[in-house]
C-alpha cells in the first residue's frame, strides 16, 4: 500500500484535542502520545466534569428517594438510559440493562437466558477471534449443561469463514455468541449476514460490541441481535458502566440475575415477586456517577458525528498501515478487508513487550501481550503482538512518532 501524503481534515482535531486534559501531559518526559484507544479511550473535559458536579451538587440515591436530589440524579441517570437506546437504536428504554461492562453483559445472559434455555448436548457457536470474556462464560456454562462450544475458524487475513459457520450451524445450535469487531485484529465481522443465518437455524445471537460501538453506527433493530453488550469507557465514557441490550421479549421472559433492592416488587419471606424492565436485572445501588457521565460522553459522540470520526479513524489506519509496511521484517496480523482503526504486528523475533517497553520510554503508549484473545495467538503461532489503536484525537504526526520509534526500536534489539 502506498503512503497517502496527507490525511484530510474531516475532523478539527486541534479544537478535539483541547477538550481532552490528559493529552497534554508528559510520559518520560516527551509528549504522551496515547495509541491504546482499544484497550480504554480517554476522557473529555465534558466527562470529568459531569462526574464531578454529581458529587458536588445532587449525589443522592436513585429511584427511591422522593427529595431533590434523589429526584435530580434519577432523572439525570434515566436520562443516559434513554441517550444509550438512541446510541444503539433499541426500541425501548426498558432494553437497555446498565452493567459494568461487556464482560458483566455477557455473563449476565450466560447465567440468565443460558441456564434457562440450553441442555446436554446443544451447541454454542463462537470464533476464534473472540476476547476471553466472550470465551470463558460460555465453557463455565457449557461444562456445567453438557453442551458443547463450537469455533467458526478464522483464516490467514484474520476474517471469519463464512463457509465453515454455515456449516457448523445446525439445529443443535442453541446460540451464536460473536464478537463484530475484532479487538486483537481489527477485523469487522459481516453481523448482520451472521444473524440472518443464526436466526434461520432457529439459534439466538449474542453481538459483542465492546470494540464496535465507538466506531461503527449500530441499529439493533436493524441488526435483529437478541443482545447486545458495550462498555462505556471505550466510548469516551467512565469506567464500570457499560450497557446489556436484549429484545424485550427475552429479558422479559428471562429468570432474574442478582437478587437484591431495585430488582424486587415485593419480598415476603415466602415469595419475591420481580421488578419490571429494565430494573429487575439491575440490583442494588448502581454505579450513579459514572452512568450519568456516560451520557455525556455519548452526547460527545453524537455532536462530533460519528460519521466523521469513522472517516478520520479510516484514515489514519490507511496511513499507519502505509507506513508500517515499510519496515523491514514487519509482519501485519490482520489483513481483513474490511477493519477499523488498530493495527496489530509483529517485528521479526522480537518480543512485543521489549518493543512496548521501548515506546513507552518515548512517550508511546501501544498495548503489547494477547490482547485477551490467546487463543487467536495460538492460532497465528505468536506469543502476541504489538497493537498500535487510534481514536478521534490522534494525528498523522502521532503516527510518524511511533514509526520513528519501532524504527529505533527494532535498531535497539536487533
Ligand atoms: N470484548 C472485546 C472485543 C473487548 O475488546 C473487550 C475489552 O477489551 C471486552 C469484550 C471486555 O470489555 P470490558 O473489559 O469493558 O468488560
């Protein structure tokens, strides 16, 4: 690939920058230049504050008080339940269960709808590209029911096979579980056809969207997903808040998740009877603060357009990947067609972490290791790889920063 000369300002990334306090501070002093937007994104201005003036000015419990400040932050938390449907286009707020975060999303369906609907001998389907917590509920689950967890392979590009998962469907198959973009690779998996298929095999499907969400338009609805699960902090948003989206028939039908306030009508000692949607799956006190702030980092989202921030991301990847393929015994993992904004590689025989700790001496903050994805190493022969991930704030420049540094990098351990 060619080296674009330069990248198009669709976005005023100055100004953008400028509401990110944390940007301008030093590592080893030398400017942070901050490229693990995949692991957690960083904070605007906006959000601190809204977590701040929570506690400054309305903390208060939610739902139950009738005072002001109760009824202050109610409304300000209700009011991010409604800003996150409108994020991923659920036809109700009552689908969206707060959590805190894709992995509590998914074992909160693995526990729930997978212990009511799945016996001895039917099949859960994921890739092999999955992260561990779209892994390891599954096998708790399936060693606990006697059903068995299939893989949809990946090939050497690291995109699915389309053919083996239309073969391993099948009415065993109970449930499809798939991550829509990948975290260690890039990869953005054709959902859409993948559900279509499940559903005709009569299976249900679970779409990861920890890595989608901040860069893709989700519709649900459009999808047909029967769930849905993101983290806030990888929208811009705090951590330990995250959202569960489920069809409102299933979460209804549903058995209940944690037992505690919130989530009950009534308790005798005999009987409890269930709250309705979206409550009964949200017991105790929530994490307050931090869903409120998340409304503001999504209202952040929708102001900037995401849209433009997909373009700027684009292009970005195209120009880090340009520049990458330039160095000597550099080897790209994940070549999928269609990606978002991470690179993830491998230099020669050097071990990922040496060259992360080499980065980090300059002020470059990559993720090095297996990404929580170990099997997907083991099926590409790696101990891990280095992976470089770009949000709405990173620059061409950043990019010839990290490859000025590879470059010496590589000149240090070779
Ligand atoms: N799934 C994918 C693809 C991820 O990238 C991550 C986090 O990196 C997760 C799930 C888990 O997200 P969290 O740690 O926010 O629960």
């Amino acid at each position: 690939m060619k080296a674009p000369n330069s990248i198009p300002e669709v976005l005023d990334v100055a100004s953008i920058r400028n509401q990110f306090p944390i940007l301008n501070r030093r590592v080893k002093e030398k400017p942070l230049v901050y490229l693990d937007n995949a692991a957690t994104s960083q904070k605007p201005q906006s959000v601190i504050d809204a977590i701040s003036d929570y506690y400054t000015n309305y903390n208060a419990n939610i739902h139950r008080g009738i005072h002001t400040l109760a009824e202050e932050a109610t409304l300000a938390y209700e009011a991010t339940r409604h800003a996150a449907q409108e994020f991923i286009g659920a036809a109700s707020p009552e689908e969206i269960i707060f959590t805190r975060g894709t992995t509590e999303g998914i074992n909160l369906v693995a526990y729930t709808w997978g212990r009511q609907h799945i016996i001895p001998g039917d099949e859960i389907l994921i890739s092999a590209m999955e992260h561990h917590s779209n892994i390891v509920p599954w096998q708790i689950l399936c060693e606990e029911k006697d059903a068995v967890l299939k893989i949809i392979p990946v090939n050497d590009h690291g995109e699915l096979s389309m053919e083996a998962y239309m073969e391993l469907l099948n009415e065993r198959t109970k449930l499809v579980s798939i991550v829509q973009v990948s975290n260690a690779l890039g990869t953005v998996n054709p959902v859409k056809e993948m559900i279509n298929a499940a559903h005709k095999a009569g299976a249900r499907v679970l779409v990861d969207g920890a890595q989608s969400a901040v860069h893709l338009d989700i519709d649900v609805q459009d999808l047909d997903c029967d769930f849905f699960a993101f983290s806030a902090h990888k929208v811009y948003g705090p951590t330990g808040i995250g959202v569960l989206y489920g069809k409102k028939e299933l979460l209804d039908s549903m058995p209940v998740f944690q037992g505690g306030g919130e989530m009950i009508k009534e308790v005798t000692f005999e009987k409890t009877t269930y709250n309705d949607l979206p409550y009964k799956y949200e017991a105790g006190t929530p994490n307050i603060a931090d869903t409120i702030a998340f409304k503001t980092a999504l209202d952040f989202v929708k102001e900037t357009g995401k849209a433009a921030i997909r373009e700027h991301e684009n292009n970005l990847l195209d120009y880090a990947t340009a520049q990458l393929q330039q160095i000597p015994g550099l080897r790209i993992i994940g070549e999928a067609k269609e990606k978002v904004s991470l690179v993830s590689f491998v230099i020669k025989d050097i071990h990922p972490q040496d060259i992360g700790i080499i980065l980090d001496n300059m002020g470059i903050a990559v993720r090095t290791g297996h990404h929580c994805t170990q099997p997907l190493m083991k099926r590409f022969g790696i101990p891990g790889t280095v992976r470089a991930s770009f949000a709405l704030y990173n620059t061409r420049e950043e990019i010839d920063i990290l490859i000025n540094g590879l470059q010496k990098a590589i000149k240090m351990l070779s």
